[in-house]
C-alpha cells in the first residue's frame, strides 16, 4: 500500500492524491475529468483510484430495458469481478 500518498483527515476520511474520500470501496461523483464517478479501490494491502461512468450520459426514459442493455452488454468485458477495474464498478451501479 502506498501508505505515503494516503492521509487521514481529522474527521475520519481519507485523502489520496488531493481527493477526499469517505472511506475504500465507496463511489463517490468526480469533480474533475472526463468520468462521472470515482472511488477508492482496495484489495488487501493494493489501492488503486478508478475513475468510471461516461458524464456526458443524461438519464432518459425506458430506464429498464436501459439496464438490461447494458448489463447484457457490459458482462462480457474482462473485469467485472476485479475491483481495480472501471467495468466492476459500473456494473454495480447499474446493480446488475
């Protein structure tokens, strides 16, 4: 673990590379790049910054079928069981 890029703020959270996080493994929206959502993934000892979800995507109607699209689609891309992939993330999103 890079145990020297990782601060603890004194209210709890974490800070990594000048973004605060509430904790691992919790998504949070991105304020800056060309990614929706961000989060701070560990896996044992390993942490990694995941950055995913497309910001241009608005939200329309016929939301069902949407999900069933894309989880369809999304489960044959490599990663969807690796929490240091942008696809594991996206997927549980989606709750697929």
């Amino acid at each position: 673990m890079l145990a020297s890029k990782i601060k603890k703020t004194p209210s709890g959270k974490i800070k990594y590379r000048g973004e605060t996080f509430s904790g691992f493994n919790k998504p949070k929206r991105s304020v800056k790049g060309s990614k929706k959502s961000v989060v701070l993934a560990k896996k044992g000892d390993q942490v990694k910054l995941v950055r995913f979800g497309d910001a241009n995507l608005s939200i329309k109607k016929n939301i069902p079928a949407r999900k069933s699209s894309y989880c369809a689609r999304s489960a044959g891309i490599k990663g969807k069981t690796d929490k240091f992939s942008a696809n594991y993330w996206s997927r549980k999103a989606w709750n697929c």
